[in-house]
C-alpha cells in the first residue's frame, strides 16, 4: 500500500455509463470502493483504487465515467476518463448492449497506444449466459482481444478475469532507475542538495527510487553535498564508478568529477525511467534556435507552492531567456494540465515525471511528435545549457 501510484500498474476500466464499471471494480476488489445506482453517470470523475494483484504486484484500478456521457459535464467526465485512459498500463474494456462500435473505436485507440486491452461482459446474471459467451467468443475472434465473461453480483468469472489480467501483463518490462549504468560492486556517489525546496526531514522520491535501485543492484551508494563533494572523493580508495547529482549543481559537481567517471543527474534517470531519452536529448537541441519570439512550455507533472528558486518556474526560464532573450514567452502547466494542442509551442520541457507513471508521461511525448514540437526534460535541458550535455552519460533504454 505504500508503493507511490506512479510505480504502480494503472488498469483502467471503460465503457458506457451503466455498464457495469463500478460494481465490477466493487466485486474485484471486495469493497465498496465505487458508488453505484441505476441512475446514469454516477461515476463523475476517476475513482483510484490502489491494490495488490498476485502475478502482477502493486496496481491502481481506474474506475472512470462512461464514454457516452452527454452535456456540457458529461464532456468533462469524458475528457477525465480520456486523461485515465492516457495513463492506463492495462485497459479493461466492459460491452453493455448489442451496438458495440464506441467500445470499438475505443479498443482501437488504446491499440494506437500499444496498450493491451481485456474484454468484458460483467452483467452475464441479467442476460442469457448462453447469448452472453456467444458474443464474448464473435468479440475474441474479431477483435483478437482476451474477452471474460464476468458476474459482478455472484462473483462468476472474477478469478478467470484476473488469471487473465496476470496473463496480459506478463511480458511487460520493469524498468531500472540507473539502466545500464552501474554493475554488482560500483560505487556511486549521489549528490543532493538539502535547500529550501528538500522537504524537511526527508528525500524527494527520485533520490529515495535512485537510492534503492542501487541497492538492489548491490552497489555501495555515497550520499553527499555538493560541498562535501570533494572530500568525499579524495577519501574514496578510488574514484567512484559514476555520479549522481541534483541536475541543479550540474554547474557546480561537473568540474569536480574526473573525466574517466560517469556524470548523470537524478532527472536524467528519470528521463530514461518515464519517457524516451533519445528523443530528450534530440529534443534539447532545439533550444539554440529559441529567440524573443518563441514560446516555451514548461510542463510539471506534480502541483506544489512555487519556492524563492523553484527549478522550473525560476531557474529554468532565467537560463532560457539568458540564452533566448528577455522577452521569450515562458508558460508554466503543472499537473494534468497539458494541452491537447501543443503546437503553438516551440519546445516543451517535461520535469522528471516522478509523480505520474511512464504510460502517461508517454503519451505527452506523443502529443508533441504529432504536434512536430520538440519535447525535452528538466535534466538535459539544464546540461545543454551549462554546456555539458555531451559529457553527461543517459541511462539506456529500457
């Protein structure tokens, strides 16, 4: 339970309203965890359910509003249940009545998203069990999806659903904080800055992943300042395999660190972790042709209080214009809020995404390649304008 909801596996479940979602996730889970009544569109905005799943690990259930919602409100709940489907690892897709061409055109989408879809038929105790495996088979064979037929009120087929689930998400990779970049034994020195935007009393969660990952890889990890850096390193027996610093003391850190040993920021692993590095790095390059007239988009995913030097809505704008010019148009979006257009924008550059998961922070990096807008991260952003990317080592993909 105390896995951060960006590592866990997101399943979505969709459909129309009434379908059948809420009381599906209830009996999943064993609890009340969705409303339910008859009246249409009792589901408003996504309910998030974190639970355990035997075979896959750690995961959020999505219950979402149906995708047939009408009105000025039913197109919010829609575009809500759009932004869960963004961030599903797993889409549950429930089949109500006869007409099935939304939930279609739906499954095709998530396709386009190279996101595995299940089928369902959740109300087989209110039609015939026998119509009801009739259409579940002719939905398999023309959809080439997995589709169970499930009673949410007996409990039937709830255990063939999650075999299925298990089954579904078998190939799919975890991914690695510090991918390819350190072995069993390496020793690798984390620099972290304790200023006025670290928590008190605690790290930020990408140093605490980081820290981990290097655990489980049997590595010795040395946490320091970046003003105890170079006691640190004159007291190794030899220089570190490779470190790890705030992407805000690259400046500082980048001429302390010999030339043999690797240089990354905690950012910069999460750009490897969250979204497509290559195309981050690529994307950085951008920033040379950026002038007066430009406009940049800097998109947070977590929502806090701006601090006195907060990295992307003081720092990161006060390099660019250094570099731009005064008058670049600098326009901060934090949380969900991306726009679905991004074109208007010369460069987008993504923070680190620990707060979302990869699937979702995935499909930013989409709307930007449709919208031919170069996208880059906090991390490498910084690095190309210190001057230092092309020392900095990224971790591999995958």
């Amino acid at each position: 339970m105390e896995t951060p909801s960006s590592n866990r596996i997101h399943i979505g479940f969709f459909g129309r309203m009434n379908a059948g979602k809420s009381s599906l996730i209830n009996a999943f889970t064993g609890q009340p965890v969705s409303i339910v009544n008859e009246t249409a569109g009792t589901t408003t905005d996504v309910v998030r359910k974190p639970m355990e799943i035997h075979g896959i690990g750690a995961c959020t259930l999505l219950d979402t509003a149906g995708f047939d919602d009408a009105g000025e409100l039913g197109r919010q709940r829609t575009a809500a249940a759009e932004k869960a489907a963004a961030a599903a690892d797993l889409a549950v897709v429930l089949f109500g009545n006869d007409d099935y061409e939304a939930e279609k055109q739906w499954i095709r989408q998530f396709r386009e998203r190279r996101t595995p879809v299940i089928g369902v038929f959740s109300q087989m105790d209110v039609r015939s069990r026998e119509k009801t495996f009739e259409a579940a088979a002719k939905l398999e064979e023309e959809l080439h999806i997995p589709v169970c037929t499930v009673s949410s009120k007996t409990g039937e087929g709830l255990e063939e659903l999650r075999r299925t689930m298990v089954e579904v998400m078998q190939g799919t990779k975890r991914r690695s904080v510090t991918a390819g970049l350190v072995k069993e034994g390496d020793v690798a020195v984390l620099v972290m800055p304790q200023d006025k935007q670290a928590p008190e009393g605690r790290l930020i969660l990408p140093e605490v992943q980081t820290i981990r990952d290097l655990l489980d890889k049997d590595c010795i990890a040395v946490c320091t300042s970046v003003e105890k850096l170079p006691a640190v390193l004159a007291g190794l027996k030899k220089d570190p395999d490779i470190v790890i610093t705030d992407s805000q003391a690259f400046k500082e850190v980048y001429p302390l660190v010999p030339e043999s040993v690797k240089l990354t920021s905690f950012s910069i692993l999460f750009a490897g972790l969250k979204g497509d590095i290559r195309y981050y790095a690529e994307s950085a390059k951008a920033i040379a042709r950026l002038n007066e007239n430009s406009r940049v988009l800097i998109a947070e995913c977590c929502t806090h209080a701006p601090m006195e030097e907060d990295i992307g809505r003081v720092k990161i704008p006060r390099l660019l214009r250094k570099k731009a010019g005064q008058n670049l148009q600098v326009d901060i979006k934090a949380g969900v809020d991306f726009p679905e257009d991004a074109s208007d924008y010369d460069l987008i550059i993504q923070c680190g995404g620990c707060m979302f998961n990869r699937k979702y922070v995935m499909s930013r990096i989409e709307s930007a390649k449709q919208a031919n807008v170069p996208m880059t991260n906090y991390g490498i952003a910084i690095a190309y304008l210190n001057g230092i990317l092309d020392h900095v080592t990224l971790p591999e993909e995958g």
